[in-house]
C-alpha cells in the first residue's frame, strides 16, 4: 500500500447500526488486534525492540581438522582439535555435538521414520556415516573422554564442569564414509556427494566433521535430531583445515588458500596470483589442460591448506576432472572477492557453467550493495550431483543445469551467505529464516540482472491463492513434520511473497529496506529467533504488525475482501460496503468506476478491520456509480476475486 493513507469520509454509523454481521464471515477482530503482546517479552538477552540484549552469549567453537580422502574407498580420515568456549551463565557438565550424516546408517531415527529413506525402501544399501575412534583431551591432561553415541547426536562426558568463561580443547580422530551409491542414486535426500564425470569423480564434501551442537538461552542444547529435510544449526569460530589428497585432483574450499605455492604447478600459481590481483577472468586450469599430467604436481599426494574466521562450517570439494576459472571483483567498502568455479569439462557450455563467474559477481555485488556487505574473501561455486546446496564461501549446484534454472540456483545458493551463514538462525526448526528471506532477495536480484533476462524460481511458483490453500501448514511449522510437496511452497514461495507485499504495499520499500538491513547487521554473526525478527521489523518501521505475523506466518489464515452492497444515493455520494470474510485482514483498495468514466481510487488501512467485520465508506462525488473492484492490481492474497466487483447491468 502507499505509504500515507489517503483521509477517508467514513459514516461510521452505518458502518456499525445499518449493516449487520455476514453469517458467512469467519473473521474475528479479537485474534488479530488483540490487547496482551502475541510476543513473548524482551529481557537481558534479546530485547523487546529485536535486538541482541546487554547480556546476549552465544558460545564459540573452533575447529583445526586434518583430513585425507581415500579415493579408492571413499572414506576420509580426519582428526578434529575443537577448542570450546563457554559463554553461558551456567557450568557445562556434558557437551553435545552433530554427527549429521549417521542419518545413512539402516537404522537411523530418518530412514526408520520414513523422512529420510532409499528410493527403493527394500533395496539394501550399505552404511555411510561417521566411525568415531578415540575422543581425548588436549593439552597437558591428554586423557580420555567418555563419549556416547545416539543415533546423530554424540554426548561427551566431562570430568569436571566447563565454567562461564573457560575453554575446553579436545580431539575426536574418526573416519567418514561417503554415504551414497552415486551410481543408483539410492538416496532421496543427499547434501554430501559423489558425482561421477568424464575424467573422474567430483567430491561435494560437506557435514563431514563432528560439528558441536548450539547451547543458547531459547532452548539449552539444541540436539534434535537430523532426519534429512531440517538443515542446521551451528556455532561461529575459527577453522584450520588441512585436506590431503591424490596430486591428481584440484581442490578448493570455504577458506583461504594459504599455501598455493605448495599446490599447484608454477604455471597454475602465477594465474591464481592474476586471477587475485586483476579483474579479468583467468583459467587456472583451462578445458583443454584437464587431461595434461603436467597440469598436477608429480608428486604422490598435495595437502590443501585453508583458513577462516567468524564462519558456522567448513565445506570442500576435490577432482581430477575441474576446469577451474577465477577472477575479483568490488563488494563495495573497499573489499575484494575472489569468485572461482570449478566444473567438468561436460558443463562447459554458453547457458550453464560458461556463466558460472558472471553470475556469482553479480549476486556478489548486490546483496553487497543493498543488504550487508560480503564476508569472505572468496565465493566458490562447484558442479555437483547436488541440485544446490550452501555452506560459507562454497555452493554446490547441478553440473546439469542450464538457462534460467542455473541462474536461479547459482544466485539462491550464493544469496545463503547472507542467511544463515551471516545471520545465524536455526535451520533445524525455522527453516523460512534462510530460505524463505534467501528467496525474497533473490527475486529483487532476478529482476534486476541483465535487464530482467530470467525468472528466476518464479518459473516453479505456484499461483497465489494456492498458498493460502487449507491442505498448508503455517510457514512456523518445523521442517521435519513438512510434507516434502509442500516445503518449496511454504518455506520459500510463500515467506518470499509477504516479504514483498509487506515491503511493497503495506509499509512501503524505504521503511522495509532499512528495517531488513537493520535485523542484518544487529543479528549479523548471531543466532536469531522468529519472535527476534517480528519484534526487529515492527520496531524499526513503527508499526504494529501483530495482525500480519498472526495471520500470515503463524497461522494459515485466508484472505477474502467481499463487496456486500453499494448503496447508490439517487444525487447522494454513493455508499460502499465491503465485508471480511475471511479469518486474516489486509488493507483495503477500492476502485470506483462513476457513469461518467470518472475513476476513483481509495485507500485504507488495515485498521479499518480493528472494528468489525464489515467497513462502509461514501464515494468522493454525488454521481452514479457504473463499477466498482476491490484490489484492483490484484496485489493482497484474496482467495476468491468473484465478489470483488460490482457492476450495474447496462
């Protein structure tokens, strides 16, 4: 809606005594305007305006990691050092950590629950997942730690309670088995892969580490378990990262590189050092050098050194079979990212992976440019079996993709940056806080590239009504109890569309944009909750949104405006009765046709609904009227535009 309401003659008498309650109508003033907060409180902790309080904690865990993969088993041994902060207010007597891909075992809670399954429930597939051979102490006390193990969730014993302000140093050496048969595709759900191409296999490696499990002042430790359609939650720290592999294979990562020159061949070194320091797009290994021998080191195996700061995870990828090209760009503020992409020779075509480098500065530089600046100091995109999948500093999209959906993909995964892997909700339960709010930026992004050249994901969006439809769950239902053919439609086409229509129509693009950019940088490297970001955005733009939280995201109410009457006065202005049918409330628009070809086009707020089920108003002039349609533009959810026009039968 406009930003300032057009004033209105309203006769509130007839509003109230000549019209009486629809039995038709569903609507209830009381549920949506009601007098108590629908919000829990603030406190010390988050305060009541959606912003950290003076006492906000979130607890730190840093990980160092040495790790080689065994390309003839797929297996990767990896021991971590985890240094664990505790932040809390509390002592810590047991520590709980994430061994999300134990879900690949027979007996796992996600294939025993049917959430997370083979393709073929009868076919018999052998385990992937985590073996978990010692856990120990670090430093001067390099005992051992009593661990146990509950299907992803791994609990650590402490001899003595972690206080407020210690730190804790421990390392759990383990072996990783890639969970999936890339050859049948046995799994329906994979977020870690396998691709066979060409010239080799390509490693989409991710979850691959004992990762810890959130503490925070919501819920204590967070330790649902992973069943296969939530995502995660994590903690923010510091990685080292040390991968060996096979010389044969190129490998990248959410980190720095700090050791190319350890690598890479001299030729490969001095165009990664171009590709750093210049703005041109630089192959450091080109199509034609991916069979060449002497494109690799000679030697037998190259460890990948990799650092990173202030991140929530760690992922990487390997092959033989990588072209890898690169270049920097400006996000702005004076910072410098590197974009890589690394594909096979098969996606090497003009509508697919060609394009890989434009699109990832693009979307780079706008969220940069709109939202909060970038954060890492790369961005790597890598052609997978994964149809798109996220991790700080590193996507996965589909080696076979082309035309819009590869844009879409490439700039979805990309927009994750910003949520979760800045703003750190959790996924695990509120999994439209990255996707849904990931959407609502790509669809500006989308409009504003290339002149409008793609659609984006609006090619696979259902029509609008549909999204209110009674077989939906509310967008605050968790991932896990979301039937997989509707989690497109409620997490992320529904969430994107009432960003849009409260940015759009309801508070106006300048008060949202601030607002939205302000939850950004108060929540930036912290962990939000939905209540966090419904109290952020009703503080920043003034308003009291209670009624759009309530009907739209907790609850799947519907919307139904309905023409009950237009009184025409015989020389008087004409009166116009509209009625609230449904259980939600929008503001209202009206278009007013008069016999002379006189338009009029009326405004009203939402408030107008605080009162009763039905709202009546008198026309600007004291002639008759021919027409008259409720939301003409058609931009609010109405789920039956049948009653939304009033035309006088010539």
């Amino acid at each position: 809606m406009h930003n300032s309401f057009v004033r209105i003659a309203v006769i509130i008498a007839i509003a109230f005594t000549s019209h009486t309650a629809s039995s038709q109508s569903r609507y209830n003033p009381a549920v949506l305007f009601p007098a108590l907060p629908l919000l829990p409180p603030g406190n010390e902790y988050r305060t009541a305006t959606g912003e950290p309080g003076p006492a906000y904690w979130q607890n730190q865990s840093d990980y160092v990691i040495d790790a080689t993969l065994d390309d003839q088993r797929n297996v990767i041994k990896g021991v971590a050092t985890i240094t664990y902060t505790n932040n809390s207010p509390q002592a810590l007597s047991s520590l709980w950590l994430q061994l999300d891909q134990n879900v690949y075992k027979h007996n796992s809670r996600g294939i025993l629950s049917g959430l997370f399954q083979y393709k073929d429930p009868d076919k018999q597939v052998a385990d992937g997942g985590f073996q978990i051979e010692d856990v120990k102490l670090s430093g001067v006390n390099t005992s051992n730690i009593t661990y146990d193990i509950y299907d992803t969730r791994m609990k650590l014993s402490l001899s003595e309670p972690l206080l407020k302000g210690q730190q804790i140093t421990f390392r759990i050496q383990y072996s990783y088995l890639f969970p999936v048969n890339y050859k049948n595709a046995d799994f329906q759900v994979n977020r870690t892969d396998i691709m066979p191409s060409g010239n080799g296999n390509i490693y989409a490696v991710a979850q691959w580490y004992p990762r810890m499990c959130v503490l925070d002042d919501i819920e204590g430790w967070n330790t649902l378990p992973y069943l296969g359609n939530g995502e995660f939650y994590l903690d923010f720290g510091n990685f080292q990262v040390n991968i060996t592999v096979p010389s044969s294979y190129l490998v990248e990562a959410s980190g720095d590189l700090i050791n190319p020159e350890e690598v890479l061949t001299p030729v490969q070194l001095k165009r990664w050092q171009s590709a750093q320091n210049g703005t041109e797009r630089v192959f450091i290994r080109s199509a034609k050098e991916v069979l060449d021998l002497t494109s690799r080191p000679s030697k037998p195996t190259c460890t990948w050194k990799f650092k990173m700061d202030r991140t929530r995870d760690f992922a990487w990828t390997a092959s033989k079979s990588f072209i890898w090209e690169a270049s920097t760009f400006n996000v702005g503020n004076g910072k410098k990212v590197m974009g890589s992409s690394l594909y096979p020779v098969e996606s090497d075509k003009p509508n697919s992976w060609a394009r890989s480098g434009e699109y990832i500065k693009f979307t780079l530089q706008h969220f940069s440019e709109k939202w909060f600046t970038y954060p890492f100091n790369k961005a790597v995109n890598v052609a997978s079996n994964l149809d798109g999948m996220e991790y700080p500093g590193i996507v996965f999209c589909s080696a076979r993709d082309t035309g819009n959906i590869y844009w879409a993909v490439v700039n979805h995964e990309l927009g994750h940056t910003w949520f979760p892997m800045v703003v750190g909700s959790n996924e695990r339960k509120y999994a439209w806080m990255d996707e849904g709010f990931n959407l609502f930026m790509d669809n500006i992004a989308t409009k504003e590239f290339n002149k409008g050249e793609f659609k984006g994901y609006a090619e696979i969006d259902m029509p609008v009504t549909a999204l209110f439809a009674d077989s939906l769950l509310p967008i605050l239902s968790r991932p896990d109890i979301t039937p997989g053919n509707q989690v497109y439609n409620i997490q992320y086409q529904k969430v994107a569309y009432l960003l849009a229509l409260l940015r759009n129509e309801i508070v106006g693009a300048k008060r949202f944009d601030a607002a939205f950019r302000k939850y950004i940088n108060d929540w930036a490297y912290k962990h939000p909750t939905p209540w966090d970001f419904f109290r952020s955005m009703n503080a920043s733009v003034g308003e009291d949104l209670t009624w759009f939280w309530k009907s739209m995201f907790m609850e799947n109410f519907k919307l139904d405006q309905k023409i009950a009457k237009v009184e025409d006065g015989s020389g008087q202005k004409t009166l116009v009765t509209i009625e609230n049918i449904e259980r939600a409330a929008m503001p209202l628009v009206v278009d007013i046709t008069y016999t002379s070809g006189a338009h009029e086009r009326r405004s009203f707020p939402v408030e107008i609904w605080e009162y009763n089920i039905a709202y009546t108003f008198a026309a600007d002039k004291r002639e008759a009227v021919s027409r008259v349609v409720i939301d003409p533009d058609q931009v609010y959810p109405d789920v039956d535009r049948s009653n939304n026009v009033y035309e006088v039968k010539k």
